[in-house]
C-alpha cells in the first residue's frame, strides 16, 4: 500500500503548467525574482521537480537550494554560494579553477554581510560590523569614555561603511563576470537559482536570504524563482519587525511576478485515493470543498490517511470512510460548527438545519452560493427530502456514531 501521493503519475494534471512555467521564465529578459506561491502541502517541491525536468531536457542552466534544510547556519548567504558554486561545477558549467576568485570573493563578503541577527535593514547594506562600531562609538562619546573627536570616530565609522560597500561590489561585479562566462561558454541567456521551502524556515534566516538575494544577485543574468507561501512568510517577517510592520508591501520589494498552482483536479487525487483505499469514492464536490476551506494536498492525505487508521481498528461494518473523512474535514477546517454539531445541542436534525442556514432555497435550483457545510451535509449525513414546498431532513445512520469514535480515538 503507498500512502503518499504517487506525483509521477501527476494526478493534478501539473506537469503542462510546469512546462508553461519554465517556458515563461525562459522568455524574460534581465535579473526577476518570482514566488511560487502556494500554501505548505500543495505539492510545489513535486511541482519544482517537474520544473527541473524540464529544464533538464532543455538543457538550461538552473541550480536548485533548499532552504529549510540549510537553515540551521547563520550565514544563509554563504550557505547559498557553498551551494552554488558546488552544483556549478558538478554540473560541469564551468571549471572549479575559474570559480576560485568568486569564491574568495563570497567568503570576504559574508563576513561583512553574514554574521549575527536581524538588527534593521541598514545592517544589511552597509554591515553590521559598521552599524554596530558607529552605534558604541557614538554611545561611548557620550559618556565621555573615549577621547576620539566626534570627526575621528566619524571619519573611522564612515570609512568602514565604504569599505563594506566596495566588498559587496567587488562581489557582484565578480559573480556578473562569472555568470557571463558560464552562459557564453554554455551558449545560453540566464542561469536560474531556484528556492524550495522559504516559508518553513526559521524567520530571521529566511529574511537574510532575500535581502542578501536582493542586495548582492541583482545582475541581469540570474533569475530566482523562491517556492514559499507568502502569507506563511509575510508572519514570518511581522515576528521580526513587529505585528505592526507592512510584510506585504515589504515582500512586493522581492518578488516581481507571483506564480501559483491549480487546485481544479484536486478532487480527482481525493477520489482516486479514496478509491485506491476504501473501494469508493465521495459523492461531495471535493474540488469546491477545498477551495472554500484552503484544503492542501498534505490536509486531504492526513485526513485520508487517520480515516484508514480508524478503519483499521473499527471492526464494524457500519464505519463509512466518507462519513469519516467528512466529520474530520469538518473537525479540521470549521472547528466551531463541528463541535457545535457533535455536542447534539438539537432536538432532532431538521432544527439544526434551520438554525444554521443549511436548508435548500426552494426557489433556488444551484449550491454556487450556498455555505459549504451544506454541501457537505447533504452529500454525506442527511437525506433531504421535498414535501411540497417544504425541505425536511434525515440524519443518515451512524453519523453520530462515528463522531463518538473519532473523539475517543484520535
């Protein structure tokens, strides 16, 4: 039995946008940051692997980084260059001999750039060795601890500021001139830099990667495509600067094109796994589902996944995987109307129906805006019925008896 996603036969029909994707960035012109943005466990790490594919059988010029699995250093920027330069020469683009003066070059500028935590953006372009000196200098002279006048210490601050500066110029002057040869020699346009897993990474390292992505790899012939989650990431950076800070707007600073993947056949995935598992499938409109609740690959495979555990260990013949699989959509997604649900606060069903909007509109013949319990009410835990012009409705059995089973087990 596989229990994960078998992408290989791309059920989410997302190899042909993977092949449109890479043909797109293959058409832009000069230095582009593009997000791929999707919430964690939509499948963009299978989605990227398309990508390389692609870019392989094109013979393009890409490296590929995890940041998550990096994200243990405190130096995200050399941790991305060791990467780099490694995949370069693996990959035979280019000779190591010719990467030796970049490579000094990086390591001169992470110990400029590279060290320490998030203290404000200025540490990041012109140091934070320089703020820091500026900073206690300008502290001691008002204590009178230093002798300096306040044009010496100056002075000292400001030539460190420039020296820093010529530091990260020397390096992206160096890293253009290395990245030209590279794609002469290999008689292409670009070499594209591509990023997985941004949003799972710890905040300060992942807001050190872009900004040094933004302040030393702004050359025309490198392109970033940054798998992350955007809204994941933008509380990511609202935990560094403050609830209150704009992490949108800061975020637009980064990315110039925001890329984004189908959820249309993701009830197809649900279906076949279904299938595969429990030899049914659900009757409810799984794509419109997960749309309305923002369901990922990863919370529909949990689901499916604790309703076979359940299975498994109910030795009844009444358990219903699609009951189950519902009541823990429900449990997962809308907390609140799942427990109001299972504590049987009504008399009988009909009342509970009415109480919370979900009987049909007689004179309506679509569920387009209709709330989404109600499409999973009446797919899964009731009959509804037309007595003239009058819904009723009947609890299907074992509902409760499934969330008596679910609570005491999971």
């Amino acid at each position: 039995m596989r229990l994960k996603n078998d992408f290989l036969k791309d059920q989410l029909d997302r190899k042909q946008t993977a092949i449109d994707y890479v043909n797109f960035i293959n058409t832009l012109q000069g230095n582009h940051t593009i997000a791929l943005d999707a919430p964690w466990g939509s499948g963009k790490s299978t989605f990227i692997d398309f990508m390389t594919k692609e870019l392989d059988k094109n013979k393009d010029l890409y490296i590929t980084y995890n940041a998550w699995e990096n994200d243990y250093t405190d130096d995200p920027f050399l941790s991305l260059m060791s990467n780099f330069f490694e995949q370069l020469e693996e990959k035979k683009y280019v000779e190591k001999d010719k990467l030796q003066s970049i490579i000094t070059s990086a390591w001169d500028t992470s110990i400029v750039f590279g060290k320490g935590l998030i203290k404000g953006a200025g540490n990041l372009i012109i140091g934070n060795d320089a703020v820091k000196e500026l900073s206690d200098n300008l502290e001691e002279l008002l204590k009178g601890a230093i002798k300096e006048t306040s044009n010496d210490i100056a002075n000292k601050a400001f030539n460190n500021i420039n020296k820093n500066k010529k530091t990260r110029d020397q390096f992206t002057r160096q890293l253009q001139e290395t990245t030209a040869e590279i794609i002469k020699e290999n008689e292409k346009e670009k070499i594209i830099i591509i990023i997985d897993e941004l949003d799972r990474c710890k905040p300060t390292f992942a807001i050190n990667l872009l900004e040094n992505i933004k302040h030393l790899f702004s050359i025309d012939e490198i392109i970033f495509v940054i798998a992350t989650d955007r809204k994941q990431l933008a509380e990511s950076i609202k935990a560094v600067y403050g609830s209150g800070f704009d992490a949108n707007t800061y975020l637009d600073r980064f990315f110039d094109v925001d890329l984004h993947l189908s959820k249309k056949l993701i009830g197809n995935y649900f279906n076949s796994k279904c299938q595969s598992l429990f030899d049914t499938h659900s009757d409810a409109d799984i794509n419109k589902i997960s749309i309305a609740l923002n369901l990922t690959i990863r919370d529909l495979e949990q689901i499916i996944y604790e309703t076979l555990l359940l299975k498994t260990i109910n030795k009844t013949k009444d358990f219903s995987p699609n009951t189950c699989i519902m009541l823990l959509i429900l449990k997962y997604k809308i907390p609140n109307f799942y427990q109001e649900f299972k504590l049987k606060k009504y008399n009988n069903i009909n009342e509970f129906m009415k109480e919370k909007n979900l009987v049909k509109n007689i004179d309506s013949n679509s569920d387009n805006n209709v709330p989404i319990e109600r499409l999973i009410f009446v797919s899964t835990f009731v009959w509804e019925n037309q007595n003239d012009r009058v819904y009723t409705y009947e609890l299907k059995p074992n509902v409760y008896e499934t969330i008596d089973f679910i609570e005491s087990t999971l």
